[in-house]
C-alpha cells in the first residue's frame, strides 16, 4: 500500500486521516446535540450531562489536532487530478465544499476550545492530562456568549456541508460511476487514470477564498444573532427609602462550586437602605435582591430554577442586620432570607470614610443546605455546599 498520494488516487495516510476525522465530527456533532438535549434536574442527570459535554469537547480536541496533522501532510503531497476537467463549475463546488470542510475542521473544535476557555468556571472538563484553557482567553461570560453563538450555528453549516460532499460522492458512485470512490476507498487500484489538463491554481486559491467567505458569513450571522438578544441588564442599584446613606455604585457577587470548578457570577438588581454613625460606627442594613437578575454563566437558568433559588416562586432575597464594630473592620449580623427560608448570617466588611462618601467591601460565606437550596444534590460532586457573597459598595451620606 502506498502512504503518498498520486495522480491517480490518494495515498493510505490521507485516507486513514479522512476516514479518521469524518467518523470523529459525525461523534461530536452527534454527542453535542444529544448533551444539549439532556434535562437538567437531578444531580445524576446533571451529572450526565457534564459527561456528554466532557465527552464532546475531548472528540472536539482529537479533530482539531488530526485536522492539524491532515494538513501538514497534505502540504507535502501532490493531489489526484480531477476524472472530468471539462466539468469547470462541478470542479470548482467540489473544491469549494472541499476548503470550506477543512477550514471547518480546524474552525469547529478551536472555538469551542475556546468556548471551553472563556466560559467562567467551565465545569466539563477536556478529558486528557494537558491544560484545560487556550492562554491569553479571560474567562468572560460575555466572550463565551459570542463563541458560543458562533459554536452553536458552525455546526449546522459543518452538517450541511458534509451532506454537500456526501451527495457529490454518491452522484460519483451512482449516477456517474466513474471510479472516483475509489480514490478514497480501501483499493484505491480500481482508480482510473485521470486525463491530462493544464495545471492552474486559479481555481484553488478561488476555491479557498470560497470556503473562507462561507465561515466568515457564518461568523457575521452568529454575531447579528448574538446581537438580537436581549442584552444582560446593568446593575440597578436601589435606595429602599430615606436612609442615611445612598448607595452610588456597586456589585452584589455570588460564587458556588460547579462539579470542582468555581463559577462566579452577580445580581443585576439590588437595593439597599443604611443606617450608620460614624462615631459609633454602629447602624444597620436592609437589603433586598431581585433574585431573576442573576447571571451565573452557562448555569444561570439552573440556579434560578426550582431546584435551587426557585426565582419563580421566591423572586427576592432579603438581609437585615445591625451593623457593629468588629477589630478594625466591622461585621453585619442578622437575618439572611433565601428561597423562602431565614437563616443568621453575619457579613464581614472593610469601611473606607472619605467625608461623606463610603466604600464597603465584605465577603461571607453561607451553606446552600440551611436553606433547602439543591436538596437533591446530597453531595459536592456536582454542586458544591459553600455559596459565597461578596459585597462591594459606595454609598454617600444623605
């Protein structure tokens, strides 16, 4: 068997490589549809679909990188000559569909790579022992957003273009029955031997600018998508009512352990009325949080849903404290509301006073299970027990 390719038919490695990579993206387009499918409840189906993803993504990375080999291969052979020159426009589609798989190949598995490293606490991992993120991506709910919509459409243009190269093949075997399978099939002997016809890489560099331009439409149309969307509302930041301090500007941040990984997140909508002597340095605190304004990453929908936050049913979260002098900082002590249910909490904070204008910045750390947060998720595999809130404000004196 002969490894190179000739003018005639291709050679034992690219077949093995393009037999290899086909049955990989048919898996993962497969395993991607098939995770996005799965419910999203209990902690076993939440578990499950960790798996497919992981399993997904791991196929992704196995394409990207033979992809990666297909290519450097083939830029040292020579390619088999077309059975019908005469045939300029079919020539030119086939070329056209052929560039814009192998652009594909490689686009496909590199943004969902880097879909994997923007997304804030990714919870499926890569299942392989080197590094789980592309270095110089932040993990940036937002970017995620956009590789993600990119992500999500490529794979139906990847999906319409091998049908594309699935009914040319055919029309070969059927219809034309010329041989040409044979090329790419296991006795490439049975290839005819293609006509001469004057070399000309006009149509391969307009070919490649072909396939170029179909990705680069495909990115534009998942941009104008993601542009549809309704955006992420601004943090609103409320006074409850006359109080002593307004607050100007500020987040109210959250952070849980999603299968490992720490995912973060924040409440858009907040308000708060403060009491506080600076002589004393004692007052209090009222807060109430629109608990629908979480945005939580890819996990946002489920933290809201009736397994945990349960948004629908218990829409705010509320903390009223008195605030007192703790060391050199202070501590807001009393009574967390979430999901329905009260439970004592205490807030730890730094206070900066510059005249009449506060900066507060405090961390405290509670347990999902005191208020029946994810009861069904009895361990820390999946969701973690340690939710972390952390506070950073500036407020004025009224």
């Amino acid at each position: 068997m002969q490894a190179s390719n000739s003018t005639r038919a291709y050679g034992w490695v690219a077949r093995l490589f393009h037999w290899s990579i086909a049955v990989l993206i048919l898996a993962a387009i497969v395993l991607g549809l098939y995770a996005g499918s799965l419910p999203h409840g209990t902690q076993e189906q939440m578990q499950a679909v960790f798996s497919a993803f992981s399993t997904h993504k791991t196929v992704g990375i196995a394409v990207l990188l033979l992809a990666a080999l297909r290519i450097l291969w083939t830029l040292t052979q020579k390619k088999p000559r077309p059975l019908h020159p005469g045939r300029r426009l079919e020539t030119l589609l086939a070329d056209v569909v052929h560039w814009a798989l192998w652009i594909g190949m490689v686009i496909m598995p590199l943004t969902g790579w880097l879909l994997h490293s923007a997304a804030p606490g990714e919870f499926s991992r890569i299942l392989w022992p080197l590094a789980q993120r592309l270095p110089g991506v932040p993990e940036d709910a937002a970017l995620a957003e956009r590789f993600a919509a990119f992500h999500e459409l490529g794979w139906w243009v990847l999906a319409g273009l091998i049908a594309l190269h699935v009914a040319g093949a055919l029309k070969h075997a059927l219809i034309d029955r010329d041989g040409t399978m044979a090329r790419m099939a296991g006795d490439p002997g049975r290839a005819p031997e293609p006509p001469a016809a004057p070399a000309s890489m006009l149509p391969h560099v307009l070919a490649a600018l072909a396939g170029l331009a179909i990705w680069g439409a495909t990115a534009a149309v998942s941009a104008t998508l993601g542009a549809e969307e309704e955006p992420a509302p601004a943090a609103q930041i409320g006074q409850a009512a006359a109080s002593g301090w307004a607050v100007q500007q500020g987040s109210l941040g959250i952070e849980v352990k999603q299968a490992g990984s720490t995912v973060a997140g924040q409440f858009g909508t907040w308000e708060a009325r403060i009491d506080y002597d600076p002589d004393s340095r004692t007052g209090h605190v009222a807060a109430t949080v629109d608990i629908t304004s979480l945005a939580l990453g890819s996990v946002s929908d489920s933290a809201k849903g009736p397994d945990f936050l349960n948004a629908a049913a218990h829409p705010t979260a509320t903390f009223d404290a008195d605030i007192r002098p703790e060391g050199e900082g202070h501590v807001a002590r009393g009574q967390l509301t979430i999901a329905g249910k009260s439970v004592e909490a205490a807030l730890p904070f730094d206070l900066v006073l510059d005249g009449d204008t506060a900066t507060a910045k405090g961390r405290m750390q509670v347990d999902r299970r005191d208020f029946g947060i994810g009861a069904g998720y009895a361990d820390e595999s999946t969701v973690g027990f340690a939710v972390g809130i952390s506070v950073d404000l500036t407020a004025k004196r009224q």
